[in-house]
C-alpha cells in the first residue's frame, strides 16, 4: 500500500530534505579554505636557489618535494612526475599474441556464432 502511511521511520516524505538546515549560509567547502591557505604568500628562502623570494605556500611545499627528489627520494620523484604528467594508467597490449589466445581465431568464432 503506497502512501504516507507506508513511510518507514529512516525513510523522508517526498519533498521533505534529509538536512533541513542544510550548510550555513557563508560557510565555505574544504578545497575552498585549503586553496585560500596554499595562496597565502610570505618571504621565505628558496631551498634551491638558496635566494630570499614572495613564495606561496604551495611553491614552498613543492620546492620541498622537488628537494627531497634531488636528494633520492623515489617516491617524491613519482609525485612529482605524477604531478607533471599524470599518474601512469595500466594498459593491457591486445594485439600480443603471448597470452594464448589467437584473437584472430577468435573473432572468426564470434562471427561464425553470431549468424
């Protein structure tokens, strides 16, 4: 039996908001904040040019990165180069024929099947 009768307890009415109160007006989302705090400028020295410069705190994190690449770290390198040109995707070769199957072979079959 449909209806309001048939509402669960967990369940809401139709039109009726799981959070009526919602966020507050104003308030501002995480990425919103972290992007303001990452802007934030301040003289700092460079840690490879050894000068004093306006860094953001996001040039400052990732000339520390780039530092700790240069000094051998593999995994600050990767992020780095992650960064730079995108994670690496996993791709699988379909035109090999070292996985045992003869695709050839086997799309002659799926037609044959089709008819």
């Amino acid at each position: 039996m449909a209806g309001a009768d048939n509402i669960k307890k967990h369940e809401f009415k139709k039109g009726q908001s799981g959070n009526p109160k919602g966020r507050p007006v104003g308030s501002k989302n995480r990425s919103t904040i972290v992007k303001k705090w990452l802007e934030t400028v301040q003289k700092s020295k460079n840690p490879i040019s050894g000068e004093l410069e306006d860094l953001s705190q996001e040039d400052m994190i990732t000339l520390a990165i780039l530092k700790k690449a240069r000094t051998g770290d593999v995994r600050a390198y990767k992020e780095l180069m992650d960064s730079l040109y995108g994670s690496a995707k996993e791709t699988i070769d379909l035109n090999t024929n070292d996985v045992g199957i003869d695709f050839d072979e086997l799309m002659e079959a799926m037609k044959k099947n089709a008819k």
